[in-house]
C-alpha cells in the first residue's frame, strides 16, 4: 500500500491532472491460482477505457494482473498486485 501510494502521489496524479486523463477498469472475470486458509492469489481479468484532453475517444485496453490476499481480522485484504 504504501509504495502504491507513494507512486501514484508522485507520479499518476501529476500526469492524470496536467493531460486531463480519465481512466475506467472493470473485471471481465477472475480465477484463483491458489487458496489457502488466510491466503490465496487470483487472477484477475481487465478492460481499461482512457481518454486524456489530447485523445477524447477512448482507447481500450485489456489486461491481467495477479492479486495476492491475504486474510487480516476476518477480512480480505490485498497484498500483493502484480501486473502481466
């Protein structure tokens, strides 16, 4: 979380706000790789839609990142994010 966070204060945020860029993902599916008691890792499946001040039209982009969780006090957290 907190390198995360730190990336996307110096860097997304910046860049999303000076080229007006706006940016939408939705989970098209999702299958786990490995489950255990407290963790398990899946594979998660995206469509991105982007559109900046320079390109109104959206562009779409399908991608999967892996997901690591983890169970903290009864609730699944993320603990991992891991783009492919």
């Amino acid at each position: 979380l907190d390198y995360y966070s730190e990336f996307a204060q110096k860097f997304v945020v910046p860049a999303a706000k000076q080229k007006d860029i706006h940016a939408t993902a939705s989970v098209v599916r999702a299958a786990p790789i490995t489950v255990e008691s407290d963790t398990a890792q899946v594979l998660v499946f995206l469509n991105q839609a982007t559109t900046s001040r320079d390109n109104p039209e959206p562009a779409q982009a399908a991608s999967a990142v892996k997901v690591g969780l983890a169970k903290v006090d009864g609730n699944w957290l993320i603990s991992s994010f891991d783009p492919i």
